[in-house]
C-alpha cells in the first residue's frame, strides 16, 4: 500500500496517524526529502535557513534525509550561499545527515569555504552520488575541486540562468581534486557556457564516462560528445523543465566541428557513438526541431540527427507529452498545490474540441512516419501528466494511435508504443512550490 501512496504526501501524513507500526513504514518515504531556502520574501517560514534543519535534528530525522537542497534567490542576497549562512550552531546538525544520496545547492559561493571547505561539506563525501548545482561561483578549478570532494558520484547537474559568457575568475592551479569521481550516471547542463572547465573537469578526472546526457544551449557540446563516445546510452535533447519555459530552440546553425562554438540540434554528428540506444525529446522540441536548417541544408534538425547515428544497438526514440501539453490533459488539468487536490468530475469534449483534438494528433503521426523513414526505430509516446489526469490522457493518447492504425496510418514496424516509464521517483508535494532552477520537477525527475 505505501509503495502507490509514496509521491502523495497528505496520504502518508494520513497513514503516519493510524499506529506506530504504519509510522515507521511511513517516515521514510516522508522524511526523503529537506529543503531549506534563504529567500527572505518567502511565504513558507518553516522553510527559512536553517529551520528545516534544526526542526529535523530536533526530531531526530536526519538520518533519513536522502535528498538535501538548499534553495537560494539571486535577489535575496547578491553573495549566495557562503560561510555567512554556516555558524557554529548550524554546523553541528550537518554531520547527522549520514545517508544523503542526492545534494542540490543555489549560488554556491565555493570560495568563501576554502581551504576549509571539508569542514562544511566533508561529511558528505562517502555518500552523495548526486550533485547539482545552480549558478556556482568561483574558478574552475575551485568548482572542480568541490565537485572531486564526493567520491562516489556519478550524477551532475551544472544549471545557469542565462546563456551569456561567465566571468572567469583567476585560477589556482595547485588547487587539485581530492577525489576522481566516476561519472558514469547523468549529466545535466542547462545554458552553459564555460567550455575551459569542461576541459579541465576531462583533464582532472581522465575523461568523463557519462551514460546518459541531458543538454540545452550548451557551449562546447561537441567536446561532451566525443569524450563520452564510447559510454553514452541515452541522449536528450531538452532540459528537465515541466514547464517548457526553455524547451523551443531559438536558432539553428549549420554543421561546425570546432568543439568551442554553441552547439544545437542540427549541429550534432552522432556517428562516434557507438553505444547509443535512446534519442529522447518532447513534443515542443520536436516542432522546433523539424523547422529547415538552412536553403543550402534542407534538412531538418532532427533529421539529421537521425542520419548521422551509426550505433548498432540504436533502438528507440521517445516523444514526451510533457505536463499538460496534451490536449486531453489541459482540458481537465488543475494546477498543482499544496492543498490536497480535489478532483472535478471529467466533463465530455464537445464534438468540434474532439476534432480538433484528432487533426492534432493526425499532423503529428504524419511527422513520426516521416521521420521513421530515415532511419528504423521503435518511436515510444510517453505522457507526462500527473495523477487521474495522467490516466485519462493515457487511454486518449492509445485512442487515437488505435485508430490511425485502423485507418492505416501505422504500419507494423512503425507503430508507435504509447508507454509511462518515470525512471526515478516524483518529488512531493512541496518541491513544487520551490520550483525555480534545479528543484522543478519533470517527467524523469531525474537524482539532483
């Protein structure tokens, strides 16, 4: 029974009360996760630094912490988050997070704990395996350095803001990592463009073995690519954003093999990976995707893509119908909050919304055929809506794809799979509210 009620957190609150047996089954899944923000116009006080933390020690819950983040505003305080939010108090509470798997941080201020940074961070050393961070600050060798201090981490996220050049600021180079992380899970960059420590982080740690990358508005793309040719599985093309604020690609440019240049879809020569299995992009990106490159290159992006991949174990690309993209979804969505959500009774489509709704997805399985053309694959179609709303755009989606089989639209190796494959779990209730940056959740909700 837990196993269904673990991403609803009102439930788990509902059975913590019924007996100290459902308790303890419970507090796990219900103390998985500790926020903490510095954001002084925040609404939530209980969230305010360091409260979340005192509260949980307090309680004796920090053990079960396995996902810590720090959530921090560019506008509360220019300097991020320094030593200035770390006292002698706070520091004893820390060490009690003995099996944190999964630690994100806002405007880290990397300089300000050094040379004493084990003090602040060392007790996570032996166990976090993943790592994000939103706008870090510091050179490149002091970002790596922080990054080397966790030993056995596989996942990276390194998210900016914006897309503009980073001020550099004078390197050490004495400064050496105290460890060679594997990095072996997923890679996430999200607008970024500081291609020297990508070369450093390849130069430190002999290379990156990534198996699975997510990239958006990357400079240096190209390098990533080539550095992990023999490891890469899983490929997106969009960033882990439910909202789609970022998901249309503003430009595309011709083929460029200098490994400095922004890179974009039409960019991208896949031919060196011989270990991709997956191309994965949403329904929004596709549409961008599909736009000509150029009058010289008619080709579209993604087409491109599709022909230029050489793996042999090369086998699907998936579709994302992220949130309520889905016609289905946005006509019985509710936006999501803290309250418990109450659901409307579905109402029925008129008949033109349900042409509407057919035409749609008739112009989209025309595109899908087209691209099954250039190369063989199995095309999956995910839908990322939550909850009953996820159930009714599900049946709806394998509705129609039914009856453009019926009408012959499909052949037999084109048929599409319409399938739901989360691959980690969903956050609760109360990450939403704390969206911005790294802590919006997605469809993969992908380890921070």
């Amino acid at each position: 029974m837990i196993a269904h009620l673990i991403y609803n957190k009102y439930s788990l609150l509902a059975c913590s009360l019924t007996c100290y047996s459902w308790y303890i089954a419970v507090a796990a899944h219900l103390h998985h996760t500790l926020i903490a923000t510095t954001c002084s116009w925040s609404p939530y006080q209980k969230l305010r630094w360091p409260k979340p933390l005192w509260n949980t020690h307090k309680l004796g819950l920090l053990p079960l912490v396995r996902k810590f983040q720090i959530h921090d505003e560019p506008t509360n305080d220019p300097g991020g988050i320094s030593t200035k939010q770390f006292n002698r108090r706070i520091l004893r509470h820390p060490p009690g997070l003995t099996n944190v798997q999964e630690l994100g941080i806002d405007h880290l201020e990397i300089p300000t704990f050094i040379p004493r940074i084990q003090r602040y961070f060392g007790h996570f050393s032996l166990t976090v395996k993943s790592l994000a961070l939103r706008d870090p600050r510091g050179s490149r060798r002091q970002v790596l350095y922080f990054i080397g201090l966790f030993q056995h981490l596989d996942d990276l996220k390194l998210i900016y803001d914006e897309a503009k050049p980073q001020n550099e600021p004078e390197n050490d180079l004495t400064l050496v990592p105290p460890f060679t992380p594997p990095l072996r899970g997923r890679l996430t960059a999200t607008c970024f463009t500081r291609v020297d420590l990508l070369k450093d982080m390849i130069y430190l740690f002999g290379g990156t073995r990534f198996r699975h990358m997510d990239l958006y508005c990357v400079q240096g793309m190209r390098l990533l690519l080539d550095t992990c040719a023999e490891t890469l599985e899983t490929l997106q093309l969009y960033p882990c954003d439910p909202h789609c604020e970022r998901l249309f690609l503003q430009s595309v440019q011709s083929l460029i093999n200098n490994s400095t240049v922004w890179s974009f879809p039409g960019d991208f020569d896949l031919s060196q990976n011989k270990s991709l299995r997956t191309l994965e992009t949403t329904v929004p990106s596709i549409d961008a995707m599909l736009v000509e490159t150029s009058p010289d290159n008619p080709a579209s992006p993604l087409t491109h893509m599709l022909s230029t991949i050489t793996s042999p174990v090369f086998s699907e690309v998936v579709a994302f119908y992220r949130d309520y993209n889905f016609p289905g979804a946005r006509f019985c969505a509710q936006t999501p909050s803290l309250k418990p959500r109450v659901y409307p009774p579905k109402r029925k489509m008129t008949r033109v919304k349900e042409e509407n709704e057919a035409s749609w997805h008739r112009g989209r399985f025309e595109v899908y055929r087209e691209l099954h053309k250039v190369r063989n694959f199995q095309l999956v179609l995910c839908v990322d809506v939550w909850d009953c709303d996820g159930e009714y755009s599900l049946q709806r989606l394998k509705r129609y794809v039914a009856n453009e089989k019926a009408r012959g639209g499909f052949s037999r190796s084109s048929e599409p799979l319409v399938d739901y494959r989360p691959r980690g779990s969903r956050p609760h209730l109360s990450e939403l509210q704390f969206g911005a940056g790294i802590f919006r959740s997605s469809i993969a909700w992908t380890p921070l």
